[in-house]
C-alpha cells in the first residue's frame, strides 16, 4: 500500500474515532476563552469598597461572612474549592464545590455578589475530568494523540501535491 493511501486511512477512521471527544473540547475551549465576557460563565469580580488601603478585615472574619451565604454550604476550611485573592480590586472570592461563589469585600466584610460559577464545569468538560477522573488519561489523551497523528498526516497529505509537482518541475528543466 502507497504511504498515500494509508495516510489517508489513518486520517479518515481517526477522525471518524475522535469526533466526539474533539468536538467537546473545542466547543468548551471556545466557552473558556470568553469565560471573562460572559457573566454566565463566570461572574465578573466586583469591587470592593477600599481599594487603595490594606484589607481591614482578616481571612477568619471574611470566612465567617461566606458561612453565612446558604448557597455555598460551608461549615469549615476544608470544604472549600478554591479562594481567590483579587487585592487590586478589593475582594476575596470564595468557591464552594458545588460551583457556588461568593465576593466578599476585603476592608468591610460585606458580602458583594453570590453567584453560579460554570467555568470550572466547562474546565471541568474540556479536560475530561466530569465523566470521571480516569477519563482524561484513558480517552482524551489517546484522542490528543490520534489528533496529533490526523495533523501530521493533514500537513502531509497537503503538502505532497505541492512537493511532487515541484519535482516533476524540476525534472523537465534541462
């Protein structure tokens, strides 16, 4: 069988494996990179009330006023996804695992916005980890693999026509 030939093989059954999964990355890549302009996706930071000073209030004190929200269900520190720190613009966000996040004002306590946070779920879709955490390494990475082997093989497949004109060019020249 002709290298070409079997480079178009690969390249059409590994498409044919990988379309779902490439699919789903691409159209959760395309949410991710807009994470910022979309409130739905993620909730934009609000400020805080003083933003030129150190934050007054300490990180008991501004746990304590996340407890309070229903929505994030916290009881203690372990419970917590993630907490970040946005010192420019005055605030503290707190991430429940159940995607919740609350900003807390860094110098008042006061609770600024709570709102659903589905940037990590798309995060979350895109690398594999929702289905299970198995997942990314026994199915998205062999896809990431195959999609490396169909852009090889792409480049080639585009480029040999070029390459094979050229050397029939260059074979009629005396």
């Amino acid at each position: 069988m002709k290298p070409q030939v079997l480079l178009r093989k690969i390249h059409h059954w590994g498409s044919l494996i990988i379309m779902l999964q490439v699919g789903l990355v691409i159209c959760a890549g395309l949410l991710l990179l807009v994470k910022k302009e979309f409130d739905w996706i993620q909730p934009a930071t609000v400020k805080g009330a003083d933003l030129e000073n150190v934050p007054t209030q300490t990180m008991k004190d501004l746990f304590a006023a996340a407890k309070t929200i229903p929505e994030l269900d916290l009881n203690t520190w372990e419970e917590l996804s993630r907490v970040d720190f946005k010192p420019g613009k005055g605030v503290v966000k707190f991430v429940a695992p159940n995607n919740w996040e609350a900003q807390i004002d860094t110098s008042t306590g006061e609770v600024l916005q709570v709102a659903f946070r589905r940037s990590d779920i798309i995060e979350s879709l895109h690398d594999g980890t929702w289905f299970a955490d198995w997942f990314k390494l026994f199915v998205f990475l062999p896809s990431g693999l195959i999609l490396l082997t169909l852009w090889g093989t792409g480049i080639y497949m585009f480029f040999l026509p070029h390459w094979k004109r050229a050397q029939r060019a260059k074979g009629r020249k005396p």
